[in-house]
C-alpha cells in the first residue's frame, strides 16, 4: 500500500477521538511530518449522533443519518436519534429507538460501530481523494478516558471492528498519554505535565513525565491518573437547563414536568421528547458562548405548543452561570442526580480539583512539582476552569497552537505512525499499569498482584501471584476467582478489605474440576496479563498433576 510516496509496514491507521459529544480523526502526514486533522463532512469536530429513518428503496430497512444533521434532527425526530452512545459503552443497557412507530433495538457498540463506520468511510474517502493515499484505513488508534473499565475497552473494540477495522489493527489509548504526546512532540525539556481533559462525558487528570532526549525521541511515561466517568460537559450543561427550567416553571405555574412523560399535564410524550432536546442543544450552545462572553440570549419561540403556547426569551449572565445552583432532577439516574443535586458550575470546577488532588497524591507529588499543565476537552475552554488551575498551580496553563478539542485525536495520529512505521523517529510512550490488581481472599480480603505505574511491554505484562492459593475446605471440586481493581490505593499499607471505598469488582468465575483433597492441600496458580491496551486476562491453574485451568477475560464477564 502506497501512501504519500511511502511504503507503510502494517498498513494505513486512523487516529479516533470517539466522544461523547463530538469526535474526530486524524491521520499522521509523512509528507509534512506532523498529524492532520481529517474533516468530515466539511468540519474536524464532528458531533457523535446517529439518526434512523425509514429506507426509501426499502421500507424494511432502516437508513441512516449522521453527525450534523442527526443532531439537528433530534429536535424533530427525538425517539429516533441516539446521541453520547459513549456514556452506554460498558453497560448492558439496549438503545432502543423508535422510527415510523416500529421499534427497534441496539446494544451500544453496535450504534457506536455505525458512528465509527461512517467516520472510516468518510475518512477512506478523503484520504483517496484529497491525499492521494491508496487502499483504505485498516487500522486505527481509538483514544478512552484514563479510568475506563475492562468493559469499557472491550465494547470499543468491538465497536472498532463492526465499524469495518481489522480485529488485530484496533489499538486502545489512554486520551490523556495521546494528548500528551501531540504537546511532547517539538518539547526539548524534561517536564513534568498534568493533563486536565475535561470532555463531554467524563473528566481525567492524568500527570506524565516528559524526558527529552539528544535524538529528538521524546520519551513519555504515565506517573498517576485520576477521573471520574460521570463527570462532564454534559452536566454542566444540565446547570443551564436547570435554569431555562426555572424560567419555564415561572411561565406554567410548576403545572408542567417536561421529564415526567406519563404525567397527565396535556402535552404529549413527543412534544416532551422534543423540548428535552431542544434544551439540552440550546444549554450546549449557551455554554460555548459564554466561554466568549459575559452573557447570552436565550430564545425558544415557541417552546412547547401544548396544552399552550409557551414563548421563552431570557438572558443568563456569565456570573449567574458560575454560580447557580442545580435542583432539577430532568432525566438523571437517582444516583447520579444525587451526586450533582445543589452543585453549580464552581463546584463542578472544584470537582475536577479534587480529581487532580487525587492524582497528585497518586503520584507522591505537590502542585509545585508540575511544570506545565495541558487543557484538553471543550469543557475545558471554559473561563472558569482557566482561573482556577491557575490558582491552584500558580501559573497559567499552557498555550497550544492546537485546539482542545484536536489535541486528542492528534495525539491518536501520532501513535499510529508509530505502528504504521515503528523504523521511524519519534516521541515514545511507556504504557504502565493505571491501578492495583488483584484478587478476593477468605474474609473479603484484597491480595494486590499488580502494583500501579508498573510499565507494560510491547508484547504486554504478565504477572504471577506471589503466593499460590489453596482451599478453604475439604474436598471441595472448585474455587472461586474474583478479580477486583483498587482505583484508591491506601497510603497507610494496611491489609486492605474488597468492601472498602474505591474497591471495584471487575469480574469473577470459578476454576472447577480442582481434585478433591483435603482443605490447604490443592493449590492454583494466579497469571495476571495486561496488553498496551490495559486490558486484563487472568489465568488460574490448579498445579497438581490432575488439575485444571480457568482464563478469563475480565471485559467479557461482568
């Protein structure tokens, strides 16, 4: 396959920033020596959103809208728009929509493989037609947040390969190491930098260290990370619909729930639908703008038709921005309403602050020890978020020639010349362990068996237990094997309980078929093995002469 006059060694890779809201892709240019920002549909940020509709040659199939123009359609066409599928990735939940009144169900790496899909087509496209690259891209490099699950990992792969890539050619970063490297690339100092990514649906503080060296390799390696999967732009978004509610509820006198669909207050479950819609895009819209200036407009005219017409016209100033306070439960889990309910802005600002206090302590560092901080996320270009990290840090964060929003798919790109040719020069990063492994004793107790920040080999991490597990009782034909992750170590180094805070279940099975002896005399050996992807499969393996063997892969059994 030719591409630009060269010859590639393992084929042609797209870099992926598959987000919540938006995403992008990149490519790594060896003409000019530096990644390009592919665009899609005539723009790099493309909005992660997928419409159904009924096929025109086919009224038993279902065509499909995306980017753009399915999430301008959602405000018409709500029960059959999918939008921010990367929140359901890792769950079990269907994504069920609605077109021509037929339903229709989806897991969510089937949705997000049609997104995916459609970004490789268009990609494929540019890439022959503007590039004059060859062939098709057969590989790629998709970025997720620093505290993704096994599972996590596992449905994007998936999603990967639906959307048309070779199964062996889907590689998995972390977006902060990725965002790294598109600013460690020129960098001629040996630094530490914390990464603040601050997206649409999660937040990570990620702090690495940058070591120059004299062959302009830059070598890069993970010291801590902390984040949070349910914090993001979208629940600051929520903050401005808490108070175009308010607004609203001054209009009808309380007497309409617009999130209660079964509420019989005369407008319909659509209508409803609809104005969900309308308000979460006009919020999104209303935050970037005030990311400009000191205050905004907001009109929906009308607003809903039913049982009235009701007309909104306000205006939200930046300071009461920063300061309101969310009441409003909208469409939140409880569990997740309960975590933002009497939170404003400021205090999700702070709530990133206590992420990266985390991940300094993680990393037995103090603010005064990083040289450079990296914002990353269109969340992150809000005023706010400035003003404190450089109150925190003293000192203002770094100003990149690349946007926020770019940097990560950028930094994608970067890793797939890597692959595409691992001959060439260029900024290397050390993979390393995120958290503890290990798992579940007698007694719930936590026997750690990989240590966090251990590097990962090209080929991966294996790990062995450091002492063989034996049975609790007599005669009995199994064993139980529960992998936990300890996502907040202790800093005390007592025994450590699975039960305590910051403990995550990631899988269990049983290792059946272990000969019956009495109890302590049949032992198994535990093998952890981590991939650059971070993803964990443990082997347990009775070691007596008749014994048997259990492999799990910790993402496919939850």
């Amino acid at each position: 396959m030719g591409t630009l006059g060269l010859d590639m060694e393992r084929g042609l890779y797209l870099g992926i920033d598959f987000g919540t809201t938006n995403s992008v892709v990149s490519i790594y240019n060896f003409k000019d020596g530096e990644a390009q920002t592919i665009p899609i549909d005539g723009g790099n940020i493309f909005p992660t959103a997928i419409q159904f509709e009924t096929d025109a040659d086919d009224p038993q199939k279902l065509a499909r809208i995306f980017g753009v123009q399915a999430k301008e359609a959602a405000v018409i066409y709500p029960l059959s728009t999918v939008l921010s599928i990367k929140r359901y990735l890792g769950s079990d939940a269907a994504i069920k929509v609605s077109v021509d009144e037929r339903d229709h169900s989806f897991t969510p790496e089937q949705i997000a493989g049609e997104i995916l899909g459609y970004l490789k087509q268009k990609a494929d496209q540019y890439a022959q037609d503007e590039l004059n690259i060859d062939g098709e891209f057969s590989g790629c490099v998709i970025t997720v947040p620093a505290n993704s699950t096994d599972k996590q990992k596992k449905m994007t792969k998936q999603a990967a390969v639906l959307a048309g890539f070779d199964e062996d050619s889907v590689f998995l970063r972390l977006e902060p190491a990725a965002a790294a490297i598109s600013y460690a690339v020129n960098e001629t100092k040996d630094k530490k930098i914390l990464v603040y990514d601050f997206g649409g649906g999660t937040f990570d503080a990620c702090i690495l260290k940058i070591e120059a060296s004299d062959d302009d390799e830059p070598n890069i390696s993970i010291v801590s990370t902390y984040g949070d999967n349910d914090l993001g732009g979208n629940d600051i978004d929520k903050v401005i619909i808490d108070m175009i509610l308010e607004e609203f509820n001054k209009l009808t006198d309380g007497e309409i729930n617009l999130y209660d669909e079964n509420a019989d207050d005369g407008v319909s479950k659509r209508q409803k639908k609809v104005a969900q819609v309308r308000l979460q895009q006009v919020a999104n819209q209303a935050k970037e703008r005030l990311s400009q200036s000191k205050s905004t407009k907001i009109t929906l005219a009308p607003f809903i038709q039913e049982p009235k017409i009701v007309n909104i016209n306000m205006e939200i100033t930046l300071e009461d921005f920063e300061n309101y306070k969310r009441h409003s439960r909208q469409n939140d889990h409880e569990e997740i309403f309960a975590k933002f309910e009497g939170k404003s802005l400021d205090d999700i600002v702070n709530s990133t602050l206590e992420c990266i206090d985390k991940c300094l302590a993680a990393g037995s560092l103090s603010a005064g020890d990083i040289d450079e901080i990296f914002l990353v996320g269109g969340s992150s270009s809000i005023p706010l978020v400035g003003r404190k990290i450089t109150e925190k840090f003293d000192k203002e964060p770094f100003k990149s020639k690349i946007s926020p929003a770019l940097s990560i798919s950028q930094g994608a790109a970067y890793y797939c010349n890597m692959i595409m040719m691992p001959t060439l020069k260029g900024p290397t990063v050390q993979e390393k362990t995120i958290h503890p492994l290990g798992l579940e004793l007698a007694g719930r107790r936590f026997m750690e068996i990989v240590a966090a920040g251990m590097d990962i080999p090209r080929d991966g991490l294996i790990v062995e237990a450091s002492e063989l597990l034996t049975t609790n009782f007599d005669n009995i034909p199994s064993m139980a094997i529960v992998v936990y992750e300890n996502t907040e170590p202790s800093t005390t180094g007592e025994a450590q309980q699975v039960s305590r805070p910051g403990m995550k279940r990631l899988a269990g099975t049983s290792l059946r078929g272990i000969p019956q002896a009495p109890k302590g005399k049949e032992k198994v050996k535990v093998i952890f093995s981590i991939s650059q992807d971070n993803m964990l499969k443990v082997t347990a393996k009775s070691t007596s002469v008749d014994g048997a063997v259990t492999e799990l892969s910790v993402d496919e059994l939850y």
